[in-house]
C-alpha cells in the first residue's frame, strides 16, 4: 500500500511539471497558426487591391468611349437641327419670292386682300436673316469639314493609346492641341497625355520627370476645364497618382473633393475605397 502510494505522488509530480510545458507548446502553436492566417490575409488584400485599382483603370477607359459616343451624338443631333433651321429659312424666301411672282403675274383686280404691313415685315425680316443657298451650304460644308478633321486626328491619337503605343500617343496628342488648342476634345487629349505619362512611369518609377508630367496634365484639366467630363477623372486620377507616391495628405485633398464635387458617382465610390485603403494601411 505504501509504494502504491508513493508512485502516486511521483506521477502526480511528473505531471505537473510537464503539463507547463505542454500549455507552452500549445500557445506557441496558436500564435505561429495566427501569424500565418494574417500573412495569407495581408496577401489576399494586397491581390484584391491590385485588382481593384486594374478595374478602375479599365472603367476609366470604357467611360472614354463612352463619353466620345455621346459627344458624337450630341454633335449629330446639332448638325440636325442647323440643317432644319437652313431649309424653314429657305422656305420662307422661296414662299416670299412665290407671293411675288404671282403679284406681278395677276392682274391688279384679282387681289382682292392686300398683305397686311405686319406680314410684310415678318416675310423681309425672314428674307434678311436667310443667306443665299449656296453661301449656306458651303459655309455647312466647311464646317462639317473641319469638324471631321479634328475628330478623325483625335481618334488616331487615341487608338495609339489602346495600342500601347505610348511615344507615338504622346506626340499625335501634342501635335493635336498644337492644331485645336481650344478644340473639342481637348480636354479628353491633355487627360490621356496624363495617362500615358503615368504608364510610362510605372514602367519606370525612377524617372520623376515622366510623374511629373503626368500630374501637370491632370492638374490641366481641373484648371482649365472644370465643366468638362474629364476633369472628374483627372480629379479621381491626381488623388490615386498621389496615393501612389506616398503622398497621403495631397492624396486624401483630392479623394476628398471628388467625394464632395461628384457625390454619388463611380469617381466618388472609387475615392472612398481609396480612401478606405489609406486608412487601412495607417495613413
């Protein structure tokens, strides 16, 4: 009974002196388990991240597109309602000139109502206003001319662009303001020359100059073209260029006033999740 008991209380000892050892091991084992959980989460947010900012960048060029389709409407819808102005104009010459061929070809007791002076006025007034058909139409002609040039050397800047052919998109859109610095799509050319300087420079991050450039262009749109589709995106671009740089306070001022300027909008939700990510990461 004696040594039953005495192995009791060596076991007993026993135990206790590894049961710390065994508690030891197993915290160890949860804080390696959790370190590797928040590495495998830093990774999965870093990829999400990364898609997040390559799918910004594809709505920015889809809504380019889109912005040129509407443009392109717009300016139809202009086109037509000119030509409908010039043929109501000619329609009232030809109706005036009619009224006074008849007059001269009936004879004077067969106009039983002279036309009121009111009426008289109104037709010379329209006659007036109403340019000769052919000056009208090759006045339209020129126009419609110059309109298409400018289009047609926008959009092969552009396709450089979509092509990746970023030299050749840099010089076709300089060359462009430097034919239309006041042109329709100005705006959409100085913001693209700021995309292209920003590819070029993720490329090559070394090169501060080609950054640079690209904010100089962005800030071009802001300043000199506010009301203008693209100075929302060049807005939204500044703040992710900054964010980018490590610029957290000029980066937060632009988020911010794309929050404030376009609310409810893709550019605002866009500058919010930047925003979020800044504050995510501790800035």
């Amino acid at each position: 009974m004696r040594l039953d008991k005495s192995c009791l209380v060596v076991c007993a000892i026993v135990v206790s002196s590894t049961l710390p050892g065994i508690s030891w091991a197993k915290s160890s084992l949860d804080a390696r388990v959790e370190r590797i959980e928040n590495i495998l989460e830093n990774q999965i947010n870093a990829e999400l991240l990364q898609q997040v900012d390559q799918l910004q960048q594809e709505v920015q060029e889809l809504r380019g597109k889109l912005e040129e389709q509407q443009h392109a409407t717009q300016l139809l819808a202009q086109k037509q309602e000119k030509l409908f102005l010039n043929l109501d104009s000619r329609i009232g010459s030809l109706m005036k000139n009619s009224g006074s061929v008849a007059n001269s070809i009936l004879p004077p007791e067969s106009v039983a109502d002279p036309i009121p002076d009111s009426v008289q006025t109104e037709a010379v007034n329209l006659d007036d206003e109403a340019a000769p058909s052919g000056k009208v139409h090759a006045s339209d002609s020129m126009w419609r001319v110059t309109e298409y040039k400018e289009k047609e050397t926008y959009e092969n800047s552009y396709k450089y662009v979509t092509e990746r052919k970023y030299p050749a998109a840099l010089q076709a859109f300089k060359e462009y303001l430097a034919q239309y610095p006041n042109g329709t799509y100005a705006a959409n050319a100085h913001y693209w020359i700021g995309e292209v300087y920003a590819a070029q420079w993720q490329a090559n991050r070394n090169n501060q100059e080609l950054i640079n450039n690209a904010l100089a262009s962005f800030k071009t749109v802001v300043k000199e073209f506010p009301k203008h589709q693209k100075a929302q995106d060049a807005l939204l671009k500044l703040g992710i260029v900054e964010a980018d740089l490590q610029h957290v306070d000029a980066a937060r001022g632009y988020l911010s006033k794309v929050i404030q300027q376009y609310p409810n909008t893709s550019s605002a939700r866009i500058a919010q999740n930047k925003l979020n990510q800044l504050a995510q990461i501790g800035h």
